[in-house]
C-alpha cells in the first residue's frame, strides 16, 4: 500500500467520524430536549461534549492536514474551483462548530445543576439549545456538499 493510499483510508475514515459523530451526536441531543426528562438531557448532553473532545476535535484537525498532503500527492492544484468551494464549505462548518462546542458545554453544565437540584431546565437552556441546532443546520449541509465535491470534483 502506498502513502496516498494510506492517506486517502486516514482521511476517508475521518471523514465519517466527523460528520458521523456530529449527526448522531445532534440526532440524540435534538431528541432528548424535546423527550422533557431534564435528566435524560443531562446524561446525553454530558456525552455529546465528551463524543466531541473524543472524534470529532480529532477528525477536525486530521480532515486538512490528510486533504492537503493527498492534494499534493495527487498533483491537484489548489486553486482548482472544487477545492476552493470545499475549503470554503469547509471553513463555514467550521464557523459554525465552534461555537456549537461552547453552547454544547453549557448546556451540558446547566442540564446537569437542574438534574442535580431536581429542578427544570431554566429559559437560558432553551435559548442555547435553539442556537445549537440553528447551528447545525448549515453546517450539515456545508459538509454534505464537500462529501459531493470529493466525490464527483466537478470542473465548474
């Protein structure tokens, strides 16, 4: 097997631990806050943080660095228009998973004070909540769209 190869599998792979931890993680907390179980909330709250220190910050990193050197192995220029639109969808997720990953711990934080006091989630929860998944939104979509370009790498 050669260095592209290897690469290529690296980058691939983390390629569905990003967007795969990221959809199930959000599939999980999406449905979590509308089950009401403030307890439920916290739990997985608590694991979508901790799924995203574990894979997705990973991948994250992994994902440009592999995606640079196949560039360059493969001989594609980076100024080539399926590049430059995968950087950029790229770079918009980007945008919007950091500050997802702040609401995400604070929410896991005030899930897990109501669970603890037995008391329920307070307004400031909610409102994160719906910015988290307002978030999430494009920046599935930006992902979904560099998975075509990988894919297909059209000429425009």
């Amino acid at each position: 097997m050669n260095t592209y190869l290897i690469l290529k599998t690296l980058h691939i792979v983390s390629s569905v631990f990003l967007v795969g931890t990221g959809f199930g993680t959000a599939f999980y907390l999406f449905f979590a806050n509308r089950s009401g179980s403030v307890e439920s909330i916290a739990v997985v709250s608590r694991l979508v943080v901790r799924a995203d220190w574990w894979f997705t910050t990973p991948a994250v990193i992994i994902q440009p660095v592999t995606g640079l050197l196949l560039m360059e192995l493969g001989g594609w220029p980076p100024t080539a228009p399926w590049l430059l639109v995968s950087f950029a969808l790229f770079a918009l997720a980007g945008i919007c998973w950091l500050p997802v990953v702040w609401l995400q711990l604070r929410m896991a934080r005030t899930a897990s004070a109501a669970s603890a006091a037995g008391g329920a989630l307070p307004h400031p929860y909610w409102a994160d909540a719906r910015r988290w998944e307002r978030l999430g939104y494009p920046a599935f979509a930006a992902m979904a769209a560099v998975y075509f370009l990988m894919v297909v790498k059209p000429g425009f």
